[in-house]
C-alpha cells in the first residue's frame, strides 16, 4: 500500500476540520438565531399581554374616528407611552381592531410627538396571519415583517371588554436591528470561514462562543427587564402551571399577588391556586384551565383568600402563554371588594327610594281619589253658579296633579330594569293593543328588526301612536320603516295628518309644551336616550308628522329569517 502524502492527509485534514468548523458554527449561529428570536417573541407576547390587560375595553370600544383628543383616546394613549417607556427596545406600540375585513389601526403611542403617527381608523396594509391570530389569542410573528415603518419583529394581544369579547389588540414592534445585527455578525462569519487559515477557524470558534455568552447576557437583560414590568404592575400576576398533576400550581408571583393575598412570594410559590380560591369558586378552576387550554382568553370573577382566611372578590383575566417548550396560564386579578360594597349599598338605597317612592304615589293618589270624591259631591249640592266654576276648575286642577304624578311615576321607571334587546316589530304591536287603532291603515317594514333600548320601549310606541290619534286628526295611515345612514340605522315612525309647524319641531320634545303639556314625548326622548338613540320631528307641515330615531352602530341588528 503506497504511503500516503502528509501534505495531502494534512489537507485533507484541514478540509475535514474546516468543513467540521463550519457545520459548528453554522449550527451555533442557528441556534442563537433561535433562542434571540424566542425570546423577543416571548417577550413582545407578554407585553402586549399585559398591556391589553390594562385596557378599559369598554371605553376602548368607544372610541371613534376623530375622537383623538378625547379622554379616553388620551387614557389609551398614555397607558402604551409608559409601557414603551418602560421597555427601551420597543419601537412601536399601538392598538388596532376590525373593521369589517379590514384591520385599522385605533391608539398609536406616538400620536402627538410623531407626525407620521396614524389616525384612528387609518387602514393597515397586508396584515400578516400573525396579526389576525392576536384577535383570538396572544401571538408573534414567525419571522420579521416589512412595511412602510420598517421591518420589525411583531407580538400581539387580543383586548376584551367586561363581557370577554375581543373588540381590539395591543401590537408590539421590536425592530429588527435589536437582533439582526447579531445575526449579521454571526453570518459575516459565516461567510468568510473557508478564505481564512486553520488558525482563524479555531478563533473564530472562539468569538463565536464569546460571543453567545454576550448574547445570552443580553438576553437576560430582556428578561430582567420583563422582570420588572411584571413586578411594577398594580394587579396581582400569576404564573401558573397549565397541564398535569400540578395544574395550578403558582410558578411565579408579582409582589402586589403576594400583598394582596398576605404572604411573601417565597410563600406563593409553594401554593396552588385553588389553595388561595375559597370553595365556592375554587371547584371551578379545572373547568376554567380546561376553557383556557382550549385558547380562549377568560374573565370573570371569583373568591379569593387572605392568610388570615379573610374573603374578598376578584375580577380575573386569564389566558394561556406559550413560553416555547412549556405552556403556562397568566392570570391578572383586580381587588374588587370595596366596589362590589359600593354597588351593593347602591342597590339598597335605590329600592328603598324606589319603595318609598311607591308608599308616596300610592297615597297621593289615594287622597286625590278621595279628594276629586269630595269636589263631585260638592258639584251636585252646590247651588250658586260662581261655587259651581270654582268646583270645576279645582276638578280640573286635581286632574292635573294627577297627570303629573302619573308622568312622575313613569319618569321613575326609567331606567329601573336594564336596557335588552327587543325586536320593534313586536314592541310596536304591544304599544298599539292599547289603543282603538283600527281606523288607521298601518304599513310596517322591519325585516326582523332589532334595537337594544330601555326596558319602557313600549311606552315609546305606546304614546307615538297616541299622538296620532289626539293630534293629527285627519290622519288616515301611519308606517314604520327603516333606512341606513352610514353606519347608524334612522326608524321613522310617520303620519299623512296636518303635520307638525316648523317653529314646533323641538319645543315639542320640551316638558309643558302643548295639551298634554309634553310629558309623555319629553318621556320618549329621556327613554330612547338611555341607549344612545336620539328622536327629531322632520315632517312637513301640512304632510303630516315623522319622527326619525337615530340608532347608532352596535345598537341594533336582524334577526334571521326562519320562515
């Protein structure tokens, strides 16, 4: 066997290494690539978690297009300054929702400092599956993404309202040079390793290592400080384990959950958290994880307990965090005992008011009653004519009183029972049974229409059609309809009577205008504004009357049709 040239065994052998130091660090670099980008995705998840969980979504859903200098725009505005504030390396952070199939941007950060900041309503291009995904449950971008501000590394979180629906997301961006730049200094490595000697292979292995332990620094100063956002929060944070036989167990712990619940976070690391829930809603918690695994984000309200063994109440909003090899629940709790006590001393106060205010009516009808007896028995034995003209007009002031206390009593079931969802065909047949409306032709059109109003509704309808039948004598039909007005809904309720004259149109509305002295359309108006819906009369006189309800978006719906 010839022997073998070392020249050509040591090449051999520098290409073997060289090719062995390439696969290294080839691999080292992928590997960094991915723990970086991880931990930027983990991190961009939990901040606009946490974020979104501070969102009154309520008054979020409020906010229209040119409301930016309204308090809650302001509210929203300032609560993501101090967040990106807090987290140096995040570039953007806004609020977005749907419209439609079309993803807008609401709350910008940078609105008022930046003036390529975007408008509420200001459309987003080419929304990414990442960004649709944040309406459902936290996510991040897969990989960086490029647009018109720059190409970034996104994560988001869905906002609820108190009812738990999605009505918006909180977007974070990182941009890219926060790790791309390592990424690049790892790559120009990379690519020059097979121009360079034996020598610089092994110090480029060398760098390489130095430089993962720079990295992995770096990545530790993200996490401290994730850190301490989560320690500085005002809500209780719990970090809990998700699956298995310690579903529930504590595995982190803000500062305000171990002030909250009276123990040192040491303490609460030991726990679970049906250890800290009292029974009642402690038995739930299987129910409530098995609902969160499924992705969906939660909220309600339970029962905890304090070290002393103290109860108080908690509002709850949890989901589920994917941290990559291990998934665990977030849950943020609001101490809301003092104003579950303050809503329930309200409600006791109210029925006791509502209670006298119904012993009072009913005995000053009661003597009314007695009274109006009185004057009738005065009228028949009374014999002088002037008596008998001061017996009639104190009848008629009795019948005044009466009207007032009758309109009282209506003004005082306003807005006793919550507003509902009603279905306005069926309202309006119920205010009309009430009255001989059978010479009247009726034309209606609601296609199954529904509007969310006040519990009174009916009396709406109920004193419309009474107008009809005390006012517009020659009237001879009446329609109910509908029609769009962008994105609000106008219900018209009209005559073909003598119509209503211009200098009328809104002293009508006015409580003491006209025979009735305006009780009930003034009732109408305060009723039908309890909803956010508004009433004008814009008929033309000598056309007859029309009286247009304005229902705005998210106030009304159609059912479908089963016939």
């Amino acid at each position: 066997m010839a022997p073998v040239n070392p020249r050509i065994l040591s090449s051999v052998l520098i290409v073997l290494f060289l090719l062995l130091t390439i696969g290294m660090v080839y691999s080292l670099s992928v590997e960094t690539h991915m723990a970086l980008k991880g931990a930027v995705q983990d991190k961009l998840i939990t901040v606009a978690s946490i974020t979104a969980s501070q969102i009154d979504g309520d008054a979020f859903l409020q906010i229209g297009p040119g409301d930016e200098n309204t308090p809650e725009f302001i509210r929203v505005r300032d609560q993501l300054r101090s967040m990106k504030e807090a987290t140096t390396d995040i570039r953007y952070i806004y609020t977005m929702r749907k419209n439609g199939d079309i993803i807008a941007f609401v709350v910008d950060a940078d609105y008022g400092s930046d003036p390529d900041a975007p408008y509420i309503d200001d459309p987003y291009p080419e929304a990414e599956p990442e960004m649709y995904a944040g309406f459902i449950a936290p996510s991040a971008n897969r990989e960086f993404t490029t647009d018109e501000w720059g190409t970034v590394l996104s994560g988001f979180s869905p906002i609820r309202d108190r009812a738990g629906n999605v009505v918006g997301i909180v977007g974070v961006d990182m941009d890219s040079s926060v790790v791309s730049a390592q990424i690049d200094y790892l790559n120009l490595f990379f690519y020059g390793i097979g121009i360079i000697s034996l020598i610089a292979v092994v110090s480029a292995i060398i760098v390489i290592e130095r430089r993962r332990v720079i990295d992995a620094r770096r990545v530790e100063e993200s996490e401290r400080k994730y850190r301490l956002l989560f320690e500085r929060a005002a809500d209780a944070i719990f970090l809990l384990e998700a699956e298995g036989e310690g579903q529930g167990a504590i595995l982190s712990a803000n500062r305000a959950a171990a002030r909250m619940h009276g123990y040192s976070e040491e303490e609460l690391l030991r726990m679970n958290l049906r250890d800290i829930e009292t029974p009642e809603t402690g038995e739930q918690i299987g129910d409530r994880f098995n609902i969160i695994l499924k992705g969906t984000w939660l909220q309600g309200e339970a029962t905890h307990l304090k070290q002393d063994r103290t109860v108080f109440s908690v509002e709850f909003s949890a989901g589920l965090l994917d941290l990559g090899q291990k998934r665990v629940i977030i849950t943020i709790c609001r101490d809301i005992t003092d104003r579950k006590k303050s809503d329930d001393a309200l409600r006791q106060v109210t029925e006791k008011l509502n209670l006298l205010n119904a012993v009072t009516f009913n005995d000053i009808q009661n003597a009314l009653f007695t009274l109006n007896g009185y004057l009738s028995l005065s009228k028949s034995l009374a014999k002088d004519e002037k008596l008998t003209r001061t017996l009639d007009r104190a009848e008629e002031s009795l019948k005044k009183v009466s009207r007032s206390l009758n309109f009282a009593k209506s003004y005082q079931d306003l807005g006793a029972k919550p507003p509902r969802w009603q279905e306005v065909n069926q309202v309006f047949i119920l205010g009309i049974s009430h009255l001989d409306f059978s010479k009247l032709e009726r034309s209606v059109h609601l296609d199954n229409l529904e509007i969310f109003a006040d519990s009174l509704l009916e009396r709406v309808f109920l004193s419309l059609a009474d107008n009809v039948l005390r006012h517009a004598g020659t009237a001879t039909r009446v329609t109910l309809d509908y029609r769009r007005s962008g994105e609000n809904l106008i219900l018209v309720f009209a005559d073909n009577g003598q119509g209503i004259s211009y200098d009328r149109k809104e002293m009508i509305f006015e409580r003491g205008s006209g025979s009735q002295k305006g009780l009930e359309l003034f009732l109408i108006r305060e009723i039908l504004g309890i909803t956010g819906i508004t009433i004008t009369e814009t008929g033309e006189p000598g056309s007859g009357a029309r009286f247009e309800m304005v229902i705005p978006k998210g106030g009304y719906r159609f059912l479908p049709d089963t016939s």
